[in-house]
C-alpha cells in the first residue's frame, strides 16, 4: 500500500490499512458527495444567453426542416409525423434554453431564430427549396409560432413556481 494520505483506500474496492480512513470525501467535512447540498450555478452573461438561444433555434430550424418531410400515407390521408417529431424537438430545445437561462424570453428568441431559419429553407429559389406548399410543410412552418408560445407560458410557469417556493 502506498502512501495515502488518509483520504481513502489505496486500491478502490479494498479495505482501508493502517493509517487509512474509510470515509469517502473527508473534505466534505465526513458526509458523503450525495449528501452536499446543492448550489445553483451562476446566471450566465445576457449575450451569452442570446447567442446560445439564437444557436439552438438555428439548430432546431435545420434539424427539423430536414426531418419534416416525413410522412405516412395511409389511403388518401397523410399523418406528418415528421413534423410532429421536428415541433418535439424545438420544443425540447425551447424548454432546455429557457430553463438553462432561466428566462422564457430565451425561448420566444430560440423560436425565432428556428422560424427565420424554416423561413429562409422555405424560399423556392430557382431549384432551391426544403419546404414545400404541403401539410407537413404548413404544419412545420406555422407549429414553430405554436410551439414557441406555448414553451415559452411553460417555462415562464414552471420558473415562477420555483421562485414562489423560495
């Protein structure tokens, strides 16, 4: 057994020697890591917290451009399930950046970025165009405003509940 210093076993998993102590995190005054209680991280810088929302609204714009396309056909009917999954995902984007910031004007920018970038993908320039005059087009597009509103009253809810705890 090598030279320990008391803060543990020398090999994990065995029983402390001679001058060892069992106790997991003696800096923590003899309480274990779970134990410590939780301090909340300080508020990040405000530009920070823009460029980060405006990021992951463009993310969520790109990603789920890409993924509404998707569709089922039964018969003559068409379930867009990709544009279901794409609203999913900027609302899980929204949630994360607005709780993450806590500020849920984060996510009202996370959805404007998201809807700028559907936008921009949606101009039918020459040959260029990713969303088409088509349900799952018009779900995608007009979903982003619906989604965004909607994240934005939960995150706003689900903070000012916090703070009423306090």
């Amino acid at each position: 057994m090598g030279a320990n210093y008391g803060s543990g076993p020398s090999v994990p998993g065995s029983h402390p020697g001679p001058g060892e102590t069992a106790d997991p995190a003696p800096e923590l005054g003899g309480k274990s890591h779970a134990a410590a209680p939780r301090k909340m991280q300080p508020q990040p810088k405000k530009w920070s917290v823009v460029a980060a929302a405006l990021g992951a609204g463009v993310g969520a714009g790109l990603l789920g451009t890409s993924l509404h396309g998707h569709a089922w056909f039964v018969g003559t009917s068409v379930v867009p399930y990709g544009a279901a999954l794409a609203l999913l995902l900027l609302a899980a984007v929204g949630m994360f950046v607005g709780l993450w910031s806590r500020s849920s004007w984060m996510v009202v920018w996370c959805g404007a970025a998201a809807y700028a970038t559907a936008g921009l993908l949606s101009l039918q320039l020459s040959t260029f165009g990713l969303i088409f005059d088509n349900l799952q087009g018009r779900v995608w597009l007009y979903g982003i405003a619906v989604v965004t509103l909607l994240m934005s009253l939960v995150v706003w809810r689900l903070l000012r509940v916090k703070v009423e705890r306090k």
